[in-house]
C-alpha cells in the first residue's frame, strides 16, 4: 500500500521538477494541484508571477515554496516557545496528532514540530518548540516579523480519538504541547478528559490554562514548588486506581512514557504515545524514523507518530535516538561559538598615570 503511494507521489515528484525544468509554469501547477493537499489558497507567490492567480503549492512534501511570517512568539518555560506563524492552508487541514517537518532556513536542517494549534480563521499554526540543540535554537532566536523557510504538512496520522468515555491526556515537559491538540479534540468529541502535566518545577509547567477549557488538570512538579509533589506517573496511578478509564494518551521524555505504559499495562487500559525518532525527509522514504512496535518494523513519520503503547520497543527508542549524540553536541557548541560575541580587549593600562 504504501509503497503504491510511494512510488505515486515519486512519480509526481518527477512531474513537478521535470515541469518547473521546462519553465511550463501551467504544467507545473497542473502537476502540483495532483500533491496538493486540501482546498487552494490565495497566496504571494516566488515563482508564479505576481498575478497568476492560485498558489496551489501547500503540499506535503517540502515542495510549499512560501515564506511563514511569524505573527506572535511567547515564551512559555525556560527553553520552551511558543511560535504562530502563517500557514493557512495547514491550518484548515490539520487534524489533532499531526506535525509539521519545518526549516528554519535556507541550508538549514529539517526537523519535525506537533501542530500545536490552529486558527482557521487567521490561517495560522502553533509550535511549541524547546531549544535544545542547533536547530531549535536558530528557531526560537527568531522574532515577530521574521519568516521561516518551509513548512511542510499537515504529516503522520491523525489521533485515533476516543468518542465517549473517559480520556486521561499525560504531559511531561513539552510534551504537554503535543498532547494539547490531543485533549482539544477529546473535549470536542465529548470525551471526558483529564490532563496530567509536569515539569521539574513552577516555571517549566506549561499551557495549564489551555488545558483546562478542556476539562480537569493535574499539575505535578517534581521538586513540590507547584501542584502536587512528584512525577505525572504517581498523579496517573492514583486516577487509574480510581477506575472508570476508557484512554490514557502520553507525550514526553522516552522513560515517562514508558513508565506510563507499565502502570497501564496490567489494568487493560488503552495506552497511546506519540514517538519522536529522529526524522529526515518525513514521507517514509529516508527510514530515519523506523522504531519497532509489536516486534515489526514501523515508520513514524507516516505509521505514526502515535501508537500503541504496549507493543512499542522503548529500549531501542532510547538507543536509536542517542545515535548522533555528539554530532549534535558538537553542532551546537559551534553555534554557541558563532553567536557569542568576544568581549571587548580590556583597555591597557600601562603607562596610565593617577
Ligand atoms: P539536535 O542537535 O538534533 O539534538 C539535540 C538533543 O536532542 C540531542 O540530545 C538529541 O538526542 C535530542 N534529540 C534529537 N532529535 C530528537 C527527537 N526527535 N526527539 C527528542 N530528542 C531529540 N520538539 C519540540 O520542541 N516541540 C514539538 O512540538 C516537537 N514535536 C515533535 C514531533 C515529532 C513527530 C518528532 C519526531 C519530534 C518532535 N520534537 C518536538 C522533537 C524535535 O524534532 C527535536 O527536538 C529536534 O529535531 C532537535 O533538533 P536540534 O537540531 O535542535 O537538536
Ligand atoms: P523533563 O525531563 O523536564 O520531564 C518532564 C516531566 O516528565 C517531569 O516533570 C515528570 O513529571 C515526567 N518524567 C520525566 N522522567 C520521568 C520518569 N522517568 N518517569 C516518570 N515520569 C517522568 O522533560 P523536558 O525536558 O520538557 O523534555 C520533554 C521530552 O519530551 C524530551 O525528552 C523529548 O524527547 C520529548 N518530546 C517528545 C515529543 C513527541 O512527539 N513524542 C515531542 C517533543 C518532545
Ligand atoms: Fe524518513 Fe520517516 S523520516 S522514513
């Protein structure tokens, strides 16, 4: 099946490229309006002169060639930012679960963001970022009014939602903003929800307010200095010994989810997660992504992100995500380099007199 779809959208691919070649604009856009995902935009465009009419290029596979304004840029914890930028035609068809593959930059890496949120109406998206390394760092150093190079989606497969009952959402760290949009669409479906978030302390616990248009919240802070003491794990045991959970959905550091899994193993209770391997292209191609779920072979970006949490192979996770540890430290000490400005020679004092 996917290797149909592969070899279709090859073919597109092909198409575009071969007809942009040509300079055949028309053929180009007729080749791209068969990738093109969701309803045409109106849009300014690089390459169709000003005036052509309908940008038909928000498709999903790094071939949207606009620029995104950022509009708003927030910070919500220590290292963690909020970014709305302008992507309309995402905006529309995202769905709760997707991501987004995004480049801050010409010549810049590629990397994979949760839609956070959406504004239909303002044709905006939400990414909640945490600087960690070199290319989450040049994005959050950007400022309203700067643009960022691609984005590319609405990828991966939308959240198996719940459509009744009782639903607990588990955030750990910035993983609360990928369950966010989960709840969000729990609560639309009329879904019970329960959200159970954490952070180290006060001021790394982030969109609690969010959450609670969409019901309950459990704050947890490791160190005490907010909600309750502890991990999100000891506040889900207690709500699980309570009973009457159809659903737990877990997002955040690869040994919270797994922690989440062994509570809710021996009870029954559905378990989702949503994985973050390391992704290249984000269409199934590269297989940066693959991780081992019920001891087959799965690719997140197009499989995923999300799945069962029972069946998901969490030590090779770990160990796979590990793999460019120092090539990633090291890119990130020659940005640290690049952006620290040397201070100024001390003025000499030789020969100064009182
Ligand atoms: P790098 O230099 O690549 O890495 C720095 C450190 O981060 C290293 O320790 C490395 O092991 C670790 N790291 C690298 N890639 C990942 C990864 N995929 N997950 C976890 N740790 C990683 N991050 C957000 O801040 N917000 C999001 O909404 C978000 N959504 C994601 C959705 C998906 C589907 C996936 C796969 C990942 C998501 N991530 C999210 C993680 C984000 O993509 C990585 O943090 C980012 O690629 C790191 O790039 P970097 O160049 O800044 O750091
Ligand atoms: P963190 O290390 O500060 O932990 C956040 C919270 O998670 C803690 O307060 C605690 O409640 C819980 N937690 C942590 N370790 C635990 C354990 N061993 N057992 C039980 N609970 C535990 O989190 P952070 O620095 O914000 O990092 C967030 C993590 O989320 C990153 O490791 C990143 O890889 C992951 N992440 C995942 C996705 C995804 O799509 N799956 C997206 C972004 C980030
Ligand atoms: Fe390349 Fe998933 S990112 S196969």
């Amino acid at each position: 099946m996917r290797a149909s779809w592969l070899a279709a959208l090859g073919l597109e691919l092909t198409r575009i490229a071969r007809a942009e070649a040509g300079a055949s604009i028309a053929a180009a856009r007729v080749a791209r309006a068969n990738v093109t995902f969701g309803p045409p935009k109106s849009a300014a465009s690089v390459l169709l002169p000003a005036g052509a009419g309908r940008d038909d290029r928000d498709v999903r596979c790094a071939l949207e060639d606009r620029l995104h304004p950022i509009v708003a840029k927030t910070q919500l914890s220590p290292n963690v930012t909020r970014l709305v930028i302008e992507a309309p035609r995402i905006a529309q068809i995202r769905k709760p679960g997707q991501f987004v593959i995004v480049r801050a930059a010409e010549g810049s890496e590629r990397i994979p963001l949760t839609i956070a949120d959406a504004d239909v109406a303002r044709g905006t998206i939400t990414l909640v970022i945490q600087a960690i390394g070199k290319t989450t760092s040049d994005l959050v150093a950007l400022a309203v009014g700067d643009a960022i190079r691609d984005v590319a989606g609405p990828l991966g497969l939308p959240t198996e939602l719940l459509d009744h009952g009782h639903a607990v959402c588990v955030g750990g760290g910035v993983g609360t903003a990928v369950v966010y949009p989960i709840a969000q669409g729990l609560h639309a479906a009329g879904v019970k929800v329960t959200s159970v978030i954490g952070g180290r302390s006060r001021e790394w616990v982030m969109l609690e307010d969010e959450l609670r248009a969409a019901g309950e919240v459990v704050v947890c802070t490791d160190d005490g200095s907010y909600g309750r003491s502890g991990f999100v794990t000891q506040a889900l045991a207690d709500l699980l010994a309570d009973g009457g959970i159809d659903a737990v959905y877990a997002v955040g550091p690869v040994p919270m989810m797994r922690a989440v899994a062994e509570l809710t193993r021996p009870l029954g209770v559905r378990t989702i997660v949503s994985l973050n391997p390391i992704m290249v292209d984000g269409t199934g191609m590269c297989g940066g992504c693959r991780v081992t779920v019920a001891g087959e072979t799965r690719y997140a970006c197009v499989d995923g992100p999300e799945f069962d949490a029972h069946s998901v192979d969490f030590a090779e996770l770990s160990d796979r995500l590990s793999t460019y540890r120092d090539f990633e430290k090291s890119a990130l000490e020659r940005r640290q380099c690049a952006t620290t400005v040397p201070p100024e020679p001390a003025a000499s004092t030789a020969g100064a007199t009182r």
